[in-house]
C-alpha cells in the first residue's frame, strides 16, 4: 500500500483529512517522493515547485522541502513517519532481532514534544495503527514490528550506531549548537551512513528558508530544477496550505519585509549573511593550545562579559601583543549558568591578578555591578565604549588577516563561525548571534584582542 492509499482509506490516515482539498498540495509533493502517478492537474504544481519538467518515476532517496510557516511541514513530516514504520516491511532488510530506526530530528525539545504529539495522534486516531504500538518512552515509540520512532533534537552524537530506515530533518535551516560551528553537516555526515545500508532508506530535510548559507542553501542550489535522487520543493505557505488568511501574510510582509518573505513566501533572505566562515576562524586557532602561562615582560589586557548567573555565561578573556604585531589570546574563561556570581568575580579576579592586571574592560551592558563587584577585589572595570557589534567588525581584520592566535575552544570556534552579519540602512551592519543563540566567549575574546590591538602599541600600566 502506498502513502496517498493509505491517506484514502479510513482505516488509517483517511480521519486525518476532512478536507482534503486543504491538503491537495501537500498530496502532490507525496507522490512525487514516492514516485507514484501524477494526474495533468497535478503536474502544474510540481512543475512550479520543483522546476523539473518531468515528475521523477521512482521514489528519491533525498528530499529537500523549502516551504514558510503555517504550511504543514510538521504534520506532514509525521505522517511520512508513521507511514513508513507501520505500513512499510522492512524485514528484508532488517536481521533477526534488530531493529530499524525512523528518526526525526528537531531543532529543539519544544519542536521535538510538538513532532511527537502529531505522530501520536496519528497512530491513535486508528485502531489499526494503535494495535502495532508496543510501548513509549519520552522520545521513541517501539512498534510490534521492530521499527521504532525516536525524536532526537539536532546533535550529531545522538544519532550514531543506529540503523536507519529514514531520517527527517526538522527546520533545519536553523540548526545551532554551542559545540559546533556547522551542526547540520555534521549531522549529515553521521546520519548517511546509518541510512546506507538500507536500500530503500529515506533523508528528508524539511524547514522554512533562512540565510544563504548550511545544508539547505546548499542543497537548493546545487539540486533544484534538476533531476536525480534528489528532490527539491519549494513553495510558498500558502501555496500548500491555501486555509492561511492573506491579510495576515500583507500585514507581516508590511511590517517586516525581509523576515516576513522569508517565513512566508519561502524567499531566501538577502540581509542576513555569515559574518566569519569557520576555515578562516580555525586558521588562527593553535591546536591544543587551552591556555598560556604568563610571559616575563608582556603586557597583558583583559576583559569580561559579566552574567548574573541565570541565563549568560560569564566569561573572562586575556591576551597580549607581541613585538611583531600579532595578538596572542592567552586564556579564556567561562561559567555556565548556573553559578554564584560573587564568587566568580573573585575567581576571575584571581586569574587577572596572576597576569598582572589591574585594569581592565568589560562589555559595555554590564552596568555599574560588575565595575562594584571587582572593586572589591582591586580590578577597576572601564565599561567598553563599543558594542559587541562594532568589536566584531574591529576583530573582523585580525581573523582574515591572520593577526590573532586564539585557543583550541570548541565553544570559541562555534560562537564564532555562527555570528550573523545583518545589513541595515543607513548605518554599519549589525554583527550579532543567531536569535536564542549566545556569544558570551567570542564577545570576550574579540574584546580582549581589540583592545590588545588598540592598546598594545602605547604604555599601559600592570600591576
């Protein structure tokens, strides 16, 4: 039985779809994955969605979907899930006893819950489908027929030594982690192995469009209009799902231009470029090189991005300038919440101290706290008369030019290569971290090494 068969009978996913007029779209895009016989009617939209001029005539082995919001993707990539482990037999390719893995990737726990709960109501609304359920756990749901459903959230270590029948990566235009500078890739990377030994496996990344940059850009331009194993959609919100109510789409589009096309009309954005690409950050990075004893005779700068120990880290960053005009970033500290901040900022104090600072920076939102709270512990605090954006741009030239030698931090090297360079009008572009993101201990290293940069040149009393 095919998918758009099992979508017809109620029986199974028949309940689903009241209306499935709502969903024609969405159909379409079904049988064109699967490889099933498309009516005249049907190939216009494939056409304008794909840009192929002939439907594939087999099922694809990668997808790649680019639609806004509200469209549907998160139903959509439930059903193709619960498709795949309850009506689909992998017994030929599966041993005796093992088991095959559909997993859906989100790009957090809250997508990762609201992911589960479509699946769930999928196989319960059918008495049939509800038979094969074995047993759940708070992330996988174990079928009778030795598939299990799991939902990660986007990290490559969670998806390693598993065999997969199918892996569906949600919104993953907007993948990020504090470990990695490009987690999608890695991902990937991890996720085609698993998939390889099964020859009817499935990778489907499915998410609105965002920056010109990741595995989505990547794949949409190398693969789109173009035929092969691997298929591309890419169509509007309300393209498939013609429900939406337009005024409300005029009204985002009015008020947001660039962020409102984006989500809405699956345009890519044209404001939003990579600030630091991650080959030109780990060229100034030493390999094993975590931190540097003092140096008789240097002098040293330092700098903080205070926290109250709730939500940012704080985070403390020395460096120094060398006679020949490179800047050596000589340590890098960091508390993750939760912490004390009283007794960090002794810590931290300690550290400068040992350096022989008395003096130094800290960025410039940290307000009158932190210039109190290392007073007592005799470091003056000068609040940074420039913006983390405009220390960025600074610290731009000593990356590309080679001008810094940074340490081996993973956190570093991904905070970093995430930053977003945002174009704005009438003004410098704005050089900030990806929304919910952080950059507590680029923000202190790029600190420290401007002001080693500024200050290094002229006399600068240390203790």
């Amino acid at each position: 039985m095919n998918i758009v068969e099992a979508i017809e009978d109620p029986k199974l996913f028949g309940e689903l779809f009241k209306d499935p007029r709502t969903w024609r779209a969405w159909f379409i895009y079904l049988k064109a994955l699967f490889g099933l016989p498309m009516d005249k009617s049907e190939l216009g939209l494939m056409k304008a969605s794909t840009a192929l001029k002939r439907q594939p005539s087999k099922r694809v082995r990668e997808s790649y979907v680019i639609c806004g919001r509200r469209s549907g993707k998160s139903f959509v990539s439930a059903l193709i899930a619960s498709y795949l482990a309850c009506l689909k037999d992998w017994r030929t390719y599966l041993a005796p006893g093992e088991k095959g893995w559909i997993f859906i990737i989100a790009v957090d726990k809250l997508q990762a819950r609201i992911i589960k709960n479509y699946i769930q109501g999928i196989l319960y609304s059918s008495k049939l489908l509800r038979n094969q359920v074995e047993r759940e756990t708070k992330e996988e749901i174990y079928l009778k027929n030795n598939v299990v459903i799991a939902i990660k959230t986007s990290s490559f270590r969670t998806v390693r030594g598993y065999t997969l029948l199918c892996a569906i990566l949600e919104e993953i235009a907007f993948w990020r982690s504090e470990e990695s500078a490009n987690p999608d890739k890695e991902i990937l990377t991890a996720v085609r192995p698993a998939l390889a030994t099964i020859p009817e496996s499935l990778l489907i990344g499915i998410s609105t469009p965002y920056s010109r940059a990741g595995v989505l850009w990547e794949q949409y331009r190398q693969n789109f209009g173009r035929p092969g194993s691997t298929l591309i959609w890419h169509a509007k919100s309300e393209a498939m799902n013609p429900t939406l109510d337009k005024k409300l789409i005029a009204k985002a589009i009015e008020e947001d231009p660039e962020a409102a096309r984006a989500e809405w009309l699956s345009e890519w954005r044209n404001d939003i470029n990579a600030f630091l690409s991650e080959d030109a950050v780990r060229a100034c990075v030493m390999p094993g090189r975590f931190e540097l004893p003092k140096v008789k005779n240097a002098r040293y700068f330092g700098f903080v991005d205070p926290s109250g120990g709730r939500q940012d880290s704080f985070t403390l960053a020395i460096s120094h300038k060398e006679e020949s005009g490179k800047v050596i970033l000589d340590v890098l500290r960091e508390r993750v919440p939760p912490f004390r901040p009283e007794a960090t900022v002794e810590e931290f104090s300690e550290v400068l101290k040992s350096y022989g600072i008395t003096s130094i920076e800290s960025d410039r939102f940290s307000g009158e706290w932190s210039v109190d709270s290392f007073r007592k512990f005799g470091i003056r605090v000068e609040n940074c008369e420039r913006p983390a954006s405009e220390l960025y741009l600074e610290f731009l030239p000593l990356i590309t030019q080679g001008a810094c030698e940074l340490l081996d931090s993973k956190r570093l090297i991904s905070q970093l290569a995430s930053l977003e360079r945002r174009t704005r009008q009438g003004g410098k572009d704005l050089v900030t971290h990806y929304p919910g993101g952080h950059d507590d201990v680029a923000n202190a290293a790029a600190g420290v090494c401007v002001m080693a940069t500024r200050r290094g040149s002229v006399e600068f009393r240390v203790a």
